[in-house]
C-alpha cells in the first residue's frame, strides 16, 4: 500500500486521524537508554521520569512500552516498581527496540474508520539524518501494527509525529521549516507533500507555519509552536521580548494565524501562550515551550520549568480544558534531550 491510489489509501477506506483530544486506549511510550544519546551525562534522573509518567498515564489508559533489550526491561521493571506503577495490569511491556525514546515521531500514527484503526507507517530518518543509526526505530510502527492485528499502510515519505496537528475535523497544521526541509523528503514539493498527507492521515485542509524556535533539531516542528485545543481553536506561544531570539519568528507565525481561515471561511479563535524565555545548559538554548503538553483521558501533562510563567501557561490551559486537570510536570531534565512531553508520548485512539 504504497502508492498514491485512490483504491489503497487510508482516505478511500474512510479512514482519518483522530484529534489528540479523542477518548484514547492507550498511549505509548518507547524507554530510553543509558547508551543512548538523547540526555548525555543526564541520565540518571530520567528512569524515574518516565516510570512516574507511566503511572500517571495508566490512571486513565492503558500504557505501552516499547523495550530495546531483555538486559533493558530488567532496568526499567525496577523502575516501575519502585514507582509502584501498575506493570501487568495497566501497563505492558513489548520487545520493539528502538534507540532514542521519542516516540511521537517514530513511533505509529494511529487513524480510524467506521470499522477501527489502522497504522500509517511514515518512514523515520532521525530528523533528517542527524543523529543515526535509526533503522530499529524506524520498524516500530510496524511491530505495533503486528502486535494489535491492525492494517498497516506505509507511504514514501519521511515524517515525524511532532511536525503535524490536526483537529480530527479535517485540518492539519505544520511549518515549513520541518516538511519542506531537503533533509527529509528533497524529491517531494509541496504540493506532492500535500497530497501524501490528505491521502494517509484523511485531512482537506492544509494550514503551513514558518519557523521553529530556537534551540529545535527538529528543524521546527509544530508540537513547539502551536496546538488545536479543540476543533475551532488554536494555541500558539508567543515571546513579549524584543531581544529574544524567538520573538521575531514566532510573530510572524501569529501573523499568518490571523490571516488564516477554516473551511467556512472564518477566523480560528487563537490563544496565545507565554514561553519560558531562555532556557539553557552549557551554553546551549533548549527548545523549553509550554505548547509541548500531551492530552491524556482526563489529563493535560503541561512541561514545566520553574519559571514564573509555567503557572500562567497553566491557567490558560485549564481554562480551554475545562473537563481535564492540566498539570505542570516537571521538564527540565526532560529538555536536555531538546524534547518535551508531546515528544515522548503516542497515542492510541479508542478504536471506536
């Protein structure tokens, strides 16, 4: 199911990628390695993370857990249990390897149909080659599809979860600086891109942003910049100062959101978050933002980062979020990795 044919696509079958707000059954999760590259000489305060994570998640979903090695599971069971998360019950274990933990972009892209979910299977070269090898985290979502018994469908184009939004309504959101980078797909244009991403994940509008913020490998992914929060309205971070190196590209995205309109041909309602100005180690500015935030049954996981501003983001969150408790988790050990909650997690729509 690889070609762009109006008779194998996931769009011909019905099927559309849910909006992240939609009841879920699970999330998943891939572990991270002490070997691995993501928090260089940072590590040891992230098992524990990620084994409090688990057990907030499994409050309201089931838990997935991709695992690289049977030396590893014995590591991150000890963890779990010191956390006294559910492992067995709520939370569950499968030997899917993959490097690094960022599980958002290689991990599977769920839709669905009137008859269920099916993975799309984008391919995964580490944002753009930069930090090989990938090839055992690129084969997740494939792992996962096998696991649940699910139709895979897998299209020729690069892509990660966190440079994509959608309000589950038909409109995706994302920047130019990720998927028209050369490093991902250079024999695509737009409107090929395009195409891939209406006929796989089922959206008719496509809605492009420019830059990321600073400090982003990713090459600007949206998940940083802005989020639907419900199918008319938009978060976006904003930087109030003018010397900060952000305030300038995330301005001129608020521009373009302003001028935007949805299929009726109306403004989106845009709310704006603060940021957490510069947040930095040895010298090198983290891409910290308030928009990374995942939503889970119930809850809304919003990084925080002991500044001022992490109360404000909260409170504007909650009020958008009337029905979950947003709660600010701890990030700054997270954010040595140059990612957030919203990279770490994936989730599972209810299949139904």
């Amino acid at each position: 199911m690889n070609a762009l044919s109006n008779e194998a696509t996931p769009r011909a079958l019905g099927y559309r990628m849910p909006a992240e707000w939609a009841r879920h059954d699970a999330t998943w999760l891939t572990w991270p390695r002490r070997e691995g590259i993501s928090f260089p000489d940072a590590f040891d305060n992230i098992p524990a993370m990620w084994a409090r994570l688990a057990k907030q998640l499994a409050e309201g979903e089931l838990v997935h857990i991709n695992v690289f090695s049977e030396e590893h599971e014995v590591e991150i069971r000890a963890a779990l249990k010191k956390a006294d998360a559910p492992l067995g019950t709520r939370i569950h274990l499968h030997p899917f390897p993959a490097y690094e933990p960022w599980c958002r972009d290689h991990g599977p892209i769920f839709v669905r149909n009137a008859e269920g979910l099916a993975v799309v299977d984008w391919r995964y070269n580490a944002w753009g080659g930069k930090y090989p090898p990938c090839d055992l985290d690129d084969e997740v979502p494939q792992r996962v599809a096998k696991l649940l018994g699910l139709p895979l469908f897998s299209p020729p184009m690069i892509l990660e979860g966190g440079s994509i939004e959608v309000n589950g309504a038909g409109t995706l959101l994302t920047t130019e600086a990720c998927l028209l980078n050369p490093n991902r797909n250079p024999e695509l244009n737009r409107t090929q891109i395009e195409a891939y991403l209406r006929e796989y994940l089922g959206v008719n509008q496509i809605l492009w942003l420019g830059e990321g913020i600073v400090g982003d490998d990713t090459d600007g992914h949206i998940d940083d910049l802005t989020r639907f929060v419900d199918e008319r309205t938009l978060v976006t971070i904003v930087e109030d100062d003018p010397a900060d190196e952000n305030h300038a590209l995330l301005r001129e995205n608020r521009e373009r959101l302003a001028s935007m309109r949805d299929p009726a041909g109306q403004p989106w309602r845009v709310v704006e978050l603060p940021t957490p100005g510069r947040i930095e180690s040895e010298g090198q500015r983290l891409p910290a933002s308030y928009a990374n935030f995942y939503i889970a049954n119930g809850v809304v996981l919003m990084p925080g980062f002991d500044h001022p501003n992490d109360a404000r983001a909260q409170a504007i969150l909650q009020e958008l979020f009337p029905t979950r408790r947003v709660i600010v988790w701890p990030s700054l050990d997270l954010i040595w990795g140059l990612g957030a909650l919203h990279c770490i997690t994936q989730q599972q729509p209810a299949a139904v």
